[in-house]
C-alpha cells in the first residue's frame, strides 16, 4: 500500500520501487524527485538547499506540504497537484499519462539502471508560456510548441519556463530529450536518465525570476565598459588589422568599448596561443588598445584538433571527452599547415581537472597579456555528427548529462579568473543551459541570418531567454550569415538593427560580410565597422553609439537589478503590467527596465509603427514629447533615423534620449 512519510521537512510518497520526494527549496518554491530507486542530488542546476520552512499535513489518504505561497498536495495513487496556499487554486497539477496505466510519471528502461523518464502534467486552454532558452522558431509565447532539450548552435536549451498561471518551472535535469507544450497535455521527456527532478515556484512574474536567482545562482554585477559599444567581424587576419580598426574608431571619435580577435588567430586549434606570424606581439596590441581605453576579447574554442602541442597531453590525463565507441573525436576542422580537415576531440569540461589545465593555457598564453575577455564559440559542443548517445564525459554518459556542457565551460573562466585575482567576469557564448548567468555567462544567438525576418525573430528570442534567467545577452547587429555592405536593403537593415541593438543588455556588432570566403586559417569576411554602409548610415551608427554612451548609466541600473533580483532588463510589456490582458498578446515591443518601451521596425521600407502603449502608465513620445495614456493603440512615425521609443510616467532622466524635432522650443 502506497505510504507517506514526513522528515527533515520533508514529504516522500512511496509504492513499490517507486520513491517520491518534495521538499521545500527556496522561499515559495518545492523541488519534486522521483526514481525507482534511491534518489541522489542529481547533475541539475540547483544550488545548496536555501532555507525554507515547510508546513506539512495528512488526513484521509491525502498529505500536503506548502511552503508559502506554494502547497502540494499528493493523493493515494502519487500525483500531484501544485495550488496557490492562500485560496487553494490549482497553478499545475501532474496528469497520468493514460487512466490506467502508466501515471503521470513513467520510468522505460535503457540499461545499466537508467530509464527514458516521462513526466507529464495537464494543459490549460488559457495557458501561455514562456523561457526555455533561445529558438529560432519566432514565438514568444510557446504554447504548443515541441522543443528538443539539446543544445544546438543557435538552438539554447534551457528548461525553465514561466507560466501566465503564475508558476515557474525548472526541470533540473541536463540529460538530452524534449518538451512537449500540447493542447492537451505538457510532457517532460529525458532520453536516458537516473531520476525525475524539477522545481515548482509560484508568484508574480517578477517573484518567479528572484526565486529561479535565488535556486541557480544570481549574474555577477555587469563591468560598467561591458555596457558599452562591442566591434567585431569575422575575422580580423592580423594585428595590424585590428589595430587599424580600433585607431579609426578614435580618430573618429567614436565610442569603442571592447574589439575581438576571432578564431584562426590561433597556431593550431587547441593551443590557444597567437600565431606568431600574424600577432607578432600581443603585448603590444593590448597596450596600445589599453590606451585608447578598449579590451581586447579573444576567441577560444573547446576543440583541440590532433596537430595541437596540448593533444597528446590532453589525451594522457583524460582531459577530453570520451566516445563508448570508436576514437574520441567528434567533429573535423581545417587547421594551419593542413592540407585536409582534421580529427578534433572536445575538453571536458565537466572534469575539474581539464578545466583547470584549459584555464592554465589561457592564463599562459593571453592573460599575462593582460587580456581578460574570452570569447567561448562553439560550446554546444559543436558535434559532428551530433551523436550524444556515443559521449562520456566525466560525470555521466553525454544523454544524461550533456546540456549541462556550457554552463561548465563558463565555470572554467569564471574559476580561473577568480583565482587570479579579477572579479569582472564576461564570457561570450553560444550556449548556456540553467545557471550560466552565475558564471559570468553572456550569451549571443549564434549564427543566425542576416535578414528582416531574421531580426523580427531576435525581439522574441531574446524575450525568452531573458525569461530563463540569463540577464546578459545580445545578437550579432546585421545577422551572421551574409549581409551585402553596398546593397540600400542591406544598409536599411543594418540601420533597424543598430537600433534595436542598442537597447539589448549588450551591443554588439559581428558577422561574416559579402565578400565571404570558404571556410580556411586564410579566410575574412567583408568589412563590418560602422563607417563601411555609405555616409547616410554612417551618421545615423554614429548617432546611435553616443546614445548608447548616454543612457549606460540607465542599463547598468538594470543590470544591478539584475544582479540584485534577477529581472531581466529586457522583458515582455506583460512583465511590468500583468494585470492588463492585452500585455501579454504583445510580442513585438518590449520594455527595457521599468521606464523604456521599445517597439522595433523589423519590416523593410517601414516608416510608421504600429503599437500597444500598457494600461496603468502615462507613455511619452521619446522624440516628438507628446503623451499618451495606457492602454490604447497608437500609429507613430519611424523615419530611418529612429524607431519608437516610449518613457514611462516621464522617466526622470531619460526625455532627452532625442533631440526636439526641428523647430520645437526647449532641448
């Protein structure tokens, strides 16, 4: 007969081999596991237990625990329902996966003792949700989508989600599967794992997003020069080259925060170190940049190809990712000096003891440099081909455990830098999964088109990522793929992007221009510096820099209340305004901190916006000073030079983001 039992402030439900436990994790919040064997802590994303206290009860056949604004109630037969404590109105509820058998849970065997693992729950009609990474699909709200939980370039898994029922959801597992958001029932899927485990907390949008920081871990406090303006294309050749660049931006008068050194700057993949020929002194370059007040950002990739002067060391200690099957090595990759692509193994940066022999490469090789910035590409890993079941990585088999792969590429930075004395950690990435942000993790949406219909898409995914907890976050201005620096669509586009660009966490520009060359250590793509679309972009980039430069005051409060709360500082309208049901039907227009909306053009030729202005704000025009009041529809103009900004209840320091139009009083 199926049992409750009641310890260390906790509720565990047991039938046969099947064990279930809740137990308080944070304030309004219950982390649930379930295995058919003993339960461990597991490989997800959760910090020590916070503390909580927990009020547990049982009577006829049901035991319930609440913690605050959260109760579960579990039933005879182990489902449970989450509500709200104060009225006792369902938030979510397991549901069996068919009325006879399996339950709401269900454990398949895959051998050795792991399981597919299922956990189903019941849909809402009226449900929306949000989070869950970064996706290309273009949908804020992804009800009804099915997701797969692995990390691709471009496709970020990150399994927390926000429910419009008021609830947030981690499932706290990295194993490789996917989520199903259906009309009739929401499933969690693990391809092959040792035990169910997920996170339940309830509150306002903003409660959520504190509670997730409080369980994964807050974002470090963004460097006040990280706020600032990021250059990059793909690539620069040499230092000279680089140089060049970054003197013009002076000589300009342009603001210029940081300029990156991309991939092939290397001797061999994996050494991470300059190439002589091409840097012939780092120490120089990052003195003179130093000068001109600018960090140099290199990149640094996880793979170590077979010519690396680190492959065979690498290879002894058990430093690289392991196959089950076959040679360790999971992708091919041109490289100096090779005729032929060649073999490249993945560190695993799971083991503690191959990050720490990463870290003491980079410190060699670029930090006694004085370079600090490093630029994590391709930490998926880059499979090829992606075949996670043939992976072991040092704690678990790659389906059990891969997603986590980023997060723990991140830490290497983080670790090291902070042994070495510095506090300002910024890691660029294309992948993170739950709890990057504690690691210093600023992600980007990885190569991504360079297209109109590409930057509508961005306005969502970068929505939803703030949504699952990473506060630090941007695109490469222009897209990646393509983009013809002479073409008036081109220009237009990049103009629109720059624009809303400037109002993301970070500001960035990178991608891989017309002319582009095949893929080789010799290959650079067309120019990509503010001044290479004609003089009539130029003038509006440049306008658009010291804008930037203006507000960073504005962003850097909302990257402490980031770090303090963890709100995102780019966030849907419904965020702020919960209470107005129109809100959440937006997802074209967002706040930036609580006195900006942002309405991006994302249309070729487009001169005017449509949008939505919150009910319970007075919204005034950034440019054009009129007022209006929420909660109403209003048509404005959105010549090439600007796109429509709103300052809410008048935004005390912020009306002068523009200049009066022409022949208006004041300034």
């Amino acid at each position: 007969m199926p049992r409750f039992i009641d310890d260390d402030q906790a509720l565990t439900w047991r039938s046969g081999p099947e064990l279930v436990r809740i137990e308080p994790w944070g304030n309004d919040s219950l982390r649930v596991r379930a295995a058919l064997s003993g339960l461990s802590e597991g490989h997800g994303a959760l910090t020590a237990r916070p503390p909580a206290r927990a009020v547990l009860n049982q009577e006829r056949g049901t035991a319930t625990i609440s913690v605050g604004a959260i109760t579960a109630a579990v039933g005879a037969t182990g489902q449970i329902r989450f509500l709200r404590t104060d009225s006792g109105t369902e938030l979510l509820a397991e549901k069996p996966i068919h009325f006879w058998w399996p339950g709401a849970r269900n454990f398949t065997a895959t051998g050795n003792g792991y399981q597919q693992l299922e956990q189903s729950f019941a849909a809402y009609d009226d449900e929306r949700l949000f989070g869950l990474g970064q996706h290309t699909h273009g949908r804020l709200d992804q009800k009804g989508v099915v997701l797969d939980l692995v990390q691709r370039n471009a496709e970020v898994s990150i399994p927390f989600l926000l429910s419009n029922r008021r609830y947030g959801l981690l499932w706290n597992n990295p194993a490789v599967g996917r989520v199903e958001l259906g009309r009739t029932s929401t499933r969690w899927v693990s391809d092959s794992a040792r035990q169910i485990d997920y996170w339940v907390t309830a509150g306002s949008p903003a409660q959520i997003m504190a509670r997730y920081a409080d369980v994964t871990g807050h974002a470090p406090m963004l460097p006040s020069w990280a706020a600032g303006f990021w250059q990059s294309k793909l690539r620069y050749r040499t230092q000279e080259e680089l140089l060049e660049v970054a003197r013009e931006y002076r000589r300009r008068g342009l603001p210029l925060s940081v300029i990156v050194a991309d991939f092939f700057h290397w001797t061999q993949l994996g050494d991470w170190r300059f190439e002589p020929s091409e840097w012939p002194d780092p120490q120089a370059m990052v003195d003179e940049l130093s000068a001109m007040g600018v960090r140099l950002m290199v990149s640094v990739w996880p793979s170590v190809s077979v010519m690396s002067s680190n492959y065979q060391t690498m290879f002894d200690a058990g430093y690289f990712i392991a196959t089950e099957r076959g040679a360790l090595h999971h992708a091919d990759w041109p490289d100096r000096h090779a005729s032929a692509r060649l073999p490249v193994a993945f560190y695993d940066s799971t083991n503690p003891e191959a990050r720490e022999f990463v870290w003491d490469q980079l410190h060699a090789n670029y930090y006694k440099y004085g370079i600090k910035l490093f630029w994590l590409d391709a930490c998926e890993p880059e499979l090829k081909p992606g075949h996670v079941e043939n992976l072991r990585l040092a704690v678990g088999p790659g389906r059990e455990v891969l997603n986590r792969y980023p997060a723990d590429h991140a830490r290497t930075i983080y670790d090291g830098m902070h042994a070495a004395g510095e506090h300002d950690v910024v890691s660029l990435m294309r992948s993170a999964w739950a709890g990057s942000q504690r690691w210093g993790a600023f992600l980007w949406s990885g190569d991504i088109p360079a297209t109109f219909e590409s930057l509508a898409t961005q306005v969502r995914a970068g929505l939803n990522v703030g949504l699952s907890g990473i506060p630090w976050w941007s695109t490469d201005i222009g897209g990646f793929h393509g983009g013809d620096p002479g073409n008036p669509e081109y220009r237009e586009l990049i103009v629109r992007w720059f624009q809303y660009g400037m109002w993301c966490p970070l500001f960035r520009l990178h991608g891989d221009r017309l002319p582009r060359s095949p893929l080789s250590q010799a290959m650079s793509g067309g120019p990509n510096e503010v001044w290479s679309y004609g003089d009539e972009v130029y003038a509006i980039l440049a306008d658009i820099l010291r804008l930037r430069e203006r507000i960073k005051p504005y962003v850097l409060e909302q990257m402490a209340a980031a770090t303090e709360r963890g709100t995102p500082p780019m966030r849907p309208l419904w965020f702020d305004f919960p209470a107005d049901a129109r809100a959440w039907d937006i997802e074209d227009e967002y706040l930036f901190g609580p006195c900006v909306l942002v309405a991006p053009v994302t249309e070729f030729g487009a001169r005017s916006r449509h949008l939505y202005l919150p009910e319970g704000g007075e919204w005034t025009d950034a440019y054009s000073r009129e007022v209006h009041g929420g909660g109403q529809w209003v048509t404005v103009a959105a010549p090439l030079q600007r796109i429509p900004v709103f300052l809410r209840d008048g935004a005390v320091g912020l009306p002068s983001l523009y200049p009066p139009p022409a022949g208006a009083a004041g300034g």
